[in-house]
C-alpha cells in the first residue's frame, strides 16, 4: 500500500466512479482500475462492490476511508513541513559555545543570522571548550565554538582566528600604565585563573612550564566573568583570552599585552566529519564564517 494508490482508493470512494475518480485525479480510467486491483492484491480482499450501474465500498472499504484520509492528511502536513525546512521558514538549531566566545563575538553572528532566518530557534550551550568538543563528537549537537581542540580526528573545523592571550590588572594597580608586561614582571603578584579543567588554565600552565615557570594561582574561579570582577576589586591579576577584553573592560579591569611566552590559540567551528549538517546548520556555518572575516 501506497500513497498514489491511497489517492486512488479515495477519490473513487468520493466520487464512486472509476470515470470521475480518473478526472479527479488525472488519471486515464485503466490506470485507476489497475491501482485499484494493486491495492486489492496487496491487502486480500476486495475494497469494491462493482455493478455495471453502482460502485460501493465494502465493508473492508468503510474500514480503510477514514484510515486512508488521516494518512494521506498526515503525509501533506510532513512535507509541508520539510519543505518549510528545508526553505529555513521553521527549524531549530543547538550549539555549543566556550563562554569566552559566547559573551563576547558570538551575538554578531547571531543577530545577523536572526534577521535572515527569523524562524529558526536556535539554543546556545555555554560550556567549556573540553564539554564543546564532547558534545560535537557525541552528536548531541551539530555545530560547536571552541579553542581547536588538539585531536581533530573525526572532526571538520574551519577555522575562525587567532586569539592571543592578554594580562587583566586592576586599574589602580602598578603594572596598569604599563604598555606591555612580561611574565615575569605579572608572576609578581596574586594571580586569579579559571578553575581546572578549563582549557585557559591548561594552556597558560603548559606554556608556563615549557618556559620553566609556575603558575601560583591565589584564586579560582568557575567563570570568567568572576575573574574579570575580582581583579576590579583589587584581588589580584588574570591572564585571558583576548576574546574577553571587552567584558574585562567592561568589568572595570585593565587589559595588556603580555609576552615571551605569547599564548595564542586558534578559534575555530567544529563538527562532525562525514555528517551531513542540517539546513538551518549549514546556514549558521556560512553565516558566522561570513561574520568573523568582517570583523577587525
């Protein structure tokens, strides 16, 4: 049993003619008898009762009309509703993002993304760049926002940008008029960094220790907004990301260069290879590949 052949049975149960039944549907009247036959062999029985003058429906027939009605009703709303899809006119659209990024370049691309698919719901997951990769990998979401994670297999990336990291200091501090700071010179006071297993903190004290240097923290936190606000009261001094020099700034901290070692990490859109991506997917894709290029 079939679509086409449901459409037949239907519109000779309607119209109760084989004749009109064929007009209806456009059909030549052999092709609607032969359908008709099909649907018979394929069921068991006889769905007609045929006369040379009338056409009625057995009993086995009155059964399958309102059965037949609800599928084919059910069958028009499933590809109205793909076709919506697959048009971006509805949908909905999960990704993860580390924090850093979510809180500071993310909403350009989001806005832009909004006004050109209104109807997409899209769910943002702020998590850290590890739980990013997991859940990418895992297939619980289709595109993720992270630091490029060191082990790519089974992984597409398309990289975003090079983020360089930057010393936080508070505006009152010693170090705050300086043009640039070393490690050394920043290594001097109380240090506040994200909690572990935080990819910022791995890499900070990896690149510390392959410089023999340690990394004493004083303070830890869980986000780094929190670190940006301790280091505005006075708690001490941060390196982050320069992904967050606007929340930094905005936090009332003061932001730096630091070198020798320079921390950069690249940024990059990462999803699962071999996996087609959804419509509304590839869309956000191209959309924040668009916007990042735009940006200084």
């Amino acid at each position: 049993m079939n679509k086409r052949q449901l459409q037949v049975f239907l519109a000779v149960a309607e119209t109760g003619s084989f004749a009109d039944a064929a007009t209806l549907i456009h059909l030549s009247q052999p092709a609607v008898s032969l359908s008709i036959k099909g649907l018979e062999e394929d069921l068991g029985g006889a769905l007609f009762v045929r006369s040379t003058r009338s056409l009625h429906l057995t009993q086995e027939g009155q059964a399958l009309l309102p059965t037949a009605r609800s599928l084919l009703a059910a069958w028009a709303d499933a590809e109205h509703e793909l076709k919506q899809r697959f048009k971006l006119n509805i949908g909905k659209l999960a990704i993860a993002v580390m924090p850093s990024l979510a809180a500071s370049l993310l909403p350009s691309g989001l806005r832009i993304y909004r006004q050109r698919y209104p109807n997409i719901k899209v769910e943002v997951h702020d998590v850290l760049t590890d739980t990013v990769v997991e859940m990418v990998r895992s297939g619980h979401i289709e595109i993720g926002l992270s630091f490029l994670p060191k082990d790519t297999k089974e992984l597409t990336v398309h990289t975003l940008f090079n983020d360089r990291f930057i010393a936080v200091v508070p505006k009152e501090h010693p170090l705050s008029q300086k043009q640039e700071l070393t490690w050394q010179v920043l290594l001097r006071y109380d240090v506040i960094s994200l909690q572990r297993p935080s990819s910022v903190r791995s890499m900070i004290e990896g690149a510390l220790a392959d410089a023999d240097m340690e990394f004493n923290v004083a303070f830890d936190a869980h986000q780094l907004a929190t670190v940006g606000r301790m280091v505005a009261e006075g708690l001490g001094v941060a390196v982050v990301p320069s992904l967050c020099h606007r929340q930094m700034l905005e936090q009332g901290a003061v932001c730096l260069p630091i070198k020798a070692p320079m921390i950069c990490r690249d940024v990059a859109i990462i999803t699962r290879a071999k996996v087609p991506l959804s419509v509304a997917a590839e869309a956000m894709v191209a959309t924040l590949l668009e916007t990042f290029a735009a940006l200084p």
